[in-house]
C-alpha cells in the first residue's frame, strides 16, 4: 500500500489505490516504532540497527506493506 498520513494517536493511513480506508493503529505498528512530531511521520530503526541513516521512516506517499489481522 501507499501511505496516506501518520498520525501519533491514530497511526497510519493507507492507500491500496483501490480503496483508501486502511488504518494501521499505533498497538499493530513494529514494536519500536517512534512517531516524530517534528517531521510528522513514524519511524522505526531495525532490530540491531546501530546507525541512524538504517531508521526507515514511514513518509507519505511511501509503500508500505502490511498484513490484515481483523
């Protein structure tokens, strides 16, 4: 999918082209996941990740991928 939006109490917003009503909620985000404020995205950095530059940020319009749980 593609993001739409981050929002720090909501999650994400996602975008499958087709249909624009995905919501990934903050409690199914990777357990690390870090919103910032500043730059109004989520962020995650990869389990042993010891750089900065290895944080991916969950930026709109970027692809994401996903798993439907309910």
């Amino acid at each position: 999918g593609t993001v739409l939006a981050s929002d720090a109490e909501a999650g994400l917003f996602v975008s499958l082209g087709f249909f624009d009503d995905v919501m990934v909620p903050v409690d199914l985000l990777p357990k690390d996941a870090e919103y910032k404020p500043l730059e109004g995205v989520w962020t995650v950095r990869p389990e042993g990740a010891e750089d900065e530059d290895d944080t991916i940020y969950f930026d709109d319009q970027g692809k994401v991928t996903f798993r439907v749980v309910k």
